[in-house]
C-alpha cells in the first residue's frame, strides 16, 4: 500500500524472512534512534504495538501510547485492530472509502434496528 514499515528487532526479522521489507529501529534505551524519537520526530503515521510478556513492556507501553498521545499518532494494541485498521486503509486507497461510506463504530451502531 505504499507504507515503509519500522519495527524493533524480532518484528523487523520476522516481517524480513517473510518477504516483507521492514527497517529497523530500536526499542526504548536501546541506542539512539530509538521507537519514541521517530514518534517525537513524527516520522510514523500509525503504531501498532503488541509486545511480548517480557522485560518491562508495561512501562515501554506507557511511555510510548504517552508520546502517540501527545503527538497525535494513532496507537493499535491488538492484531485484531491492526488487521481492521490495514483492511480499513486498503479500502479507502482501493477507492472505496468515498463521502459517507466509512463510518465509526458508533455511527455503525445507531444503524442497528
């Protein structure tokens, strides 16, 4: 679709062996550039984050969904959203997401009878 993907090192190699181009960035303290410069430095458009139960993940969740807060960068903590949000995109760049036919949740809700 047009997206250059970034991913700290086990998704980097994952998406890699699997044919898909992704670079490489590094996670919180692991050497500069790291994930919150390139949010500080607005240079991603959407984070997905769905880190493994290991090392501090929950204050590496918080300090990264606090800078996508205050930057304005959506912020996907599921591969159920991410896998919604990549069909929702796809859509729309495919040319089927013209005036009134991409709704939210809620106005999708208050169609139900």
């Amino acid at each position: 679709m047009g997206f250059t993907l970034v991913g700290t090192q086990g998704t980097a190699d994952f998406y890699n062996a699997h044919g898909i181009k992704c670079d490489f960035v590094n996670k919180i303290g692991g050497g500069r550039p790291d994930v919150i410069d390139i949010i500080l430095n607005k240079e991603v458009c959407l984070v997905i984050n769905t880190p493994k139960a290991k090392r501090n993940y929950a204050e590496d969740r918080k300090t990264i969904r606090k800078a996508c807060l205050k930057y304005k960068v959506p912020y996907i903590t599921t591969l159920a959203g991410a896998l919604a949000a990549v069909k929702g995109i796809a859509s729309v760049k495919g040319g089927n997401g013209g005036e009134g036919s991409v709704k939210s949740l809620q106005e999708y809700h208050s169609l139900i009878k």
